[in-house]
C-alpha cells in the first residue's frame, strides 16, 4: 500500500497527515540518535562532556554554586545555559536543544517531559523600600489597584497567576507600566521606581544586598509554586546532568540568607 506524504493545495505543496505523522517520527529518531552519540562520548571520556542547561530568571541565583561544584569534579566539562521562561524553553528541551530545565515546574508534566521536584518557593508583591505602602503591616487587593506594576511576559505562569487574582478580587487588570522577561532589569526597575513587582520570596531573598526591595503583605496574592528540573521522558541523561541535578538538590535545600 502506498501512501501520499504531500499534496498540491492552492497555496503550493503542503504533507498530508500520513506525511506530517513521518515527519514528526523522523524529528524523534534524529533527537534519539543525537541521544546516542552523546551518550558513547560521555562513557569514552568518563568525566568529560557537555551539558545544555536552560534556567529560569527566578531560579538562576541558585545555579552558580552547583557549577562551580561540578566543575571541580570535573574540569573538562563544558556547558551552555541559557535564561529564560519556560515557554521558550521547554519547545527547546523538546527539540533536543537543551538537556534539562531548572525551573518552576507545572503542576502536571508537559507534554513528553519529565519533572523532579527540588523544592517550594512562594511568589509575593515587592516594592522599594521607599514605596508609600512599605511599611503597611497588612494590603488587600483593593489597595493595589491604583498601582503600576513591572511584571515579565503574559505568557509565564506568574503573570496569569497575577491577572486571575485581580479578576477574582472584581478589580481591572493589573496596570503593567513596563513589561520586561529579565528578571534582573525587573528589580532594578522595582528599587528604583514605584512599580510593584511579582517575584519569588527566595529571589528577593538571595538578592536583597543588591537591592533595596521589601516584600508587601498581600496574602491574596501569595503563591506557592514547586520547583524542579525537566527533561525529555525517557531521553539520556548523562553522569554530569544527574550529577548537576543533585548538586542542585542540595543547595535548593539550604534555605535562602535571611536579610
């Protein structure tokens, strides 16, 4: 039996579904066969390698120390990292671009992925510490609602978390005056303004000698959120990203300085 992969449409040739469902099964085998190449250089030179690792803004404070353990073990490892939100980040882990992710993790998986959780952090509302609702004891959602916020992308998970409080308090969308996804320009803006902000407790906490930004007592807005690593389910793992990921896990275990 044969089967036609593609097809004359009125905008030029496009694959059919049988021709789709081949493709997306050849873009597997070649992220398999990459797997496979990757793990043979690894058992040919023991503590060598490569590691591709992407890492969220509020995450990245906690990655130094684990690098630079895993480089003293092993010297001739090399990395790539890159900064960014799980929306960018996850289609490159999909793709075979990255090896793991340490990040805030979803409640459930995504889609072909697997997830270890590390431990739990709490996003709260930041301010400077000059702001006139700093030395407030207690906010509700109503006092926020005449603020200007500095908040990343509307894709990430903060941020919606952010927008559904607001519509379930009965309030108007929060009032984003500058967008930004890095998280450290976010809490230079934070120090440095009257925008508010929405970042993780151990964040402001591992940050908090280079800016002057105190946490705001809005428990309507706290939120608890796991995080872990992600990487492909079933894909290889080499020795220095399992080693990574436990180096990770200890550190994530010490708690943040309190300031």
């Amino acid at each position: 039996m044969q089967a036609k992969l593609v097809e004359r449409t009125p905008k030029g040739v496009a694959l059919t579904p049988v021709g789709a469902a081949l493709l997306a099964r050849v873009h597997r085998l070649r992220v398999n066969l990459s797997d496979v190449r990757r793990e043979a250089a690894d058992l040919s030179h023991g503590r060598a390698g490569h590691v591709r690792i992407g890492v969220g803004a509020t995450t990245v404070e906690d990655l130094p120390e684990s690098c630079a353990a895993l480089l003293k073990e092993a010297p001739d490892l090399t990395a790539q990292i890159i900064v960014a939100d799980n929306d960018v980040m996850v289609p490159a882990l999909s793709n075979g671009e990255l090896d793991l992710i340490f990040n805030v993790i979803p409640d459930s998986p995504y889609a072909g992925c697997a997830q270890e959780r590390l431990f739990d952090d709490v996003f709260v509302v930041c301010a400077s510490v000059e702001h006139r609702l700093a030395k407030r004891k207690r906010l509700s959602m109503a006092d926020l609602a005449p603020e200007r916020w500095t908040l990343s992308a509307p894709a990430v998970l903060n941020v919606q978390h952010v927008h559904r409080v607001f519509q379930a308090s009965g309030l108007p969308a929060p009032q984003v005056a500058i967008e930004a996804r890095p998280l450290r320009l976010r809490l230079q803006i934070c120090a440095s303004t009257n925008l508010l902000s929405f970042n993780a407790r151990r964040t402001l906490q591992l940050c908090a000698p280079r800016f002057r930004l105190k946490e705001l007592p809005v428990d309507e807005l706290k939120w608890r959120r796991a995080v872990g690593v992600i990487y492909r389910n079933g894909s290889y793992i080499s020795p220095a990203a399992r080693r990574l990921i436990r180096l990770l896990r200890t550190v994530a275990s010490r708690p943040a300085p309190v300031n």
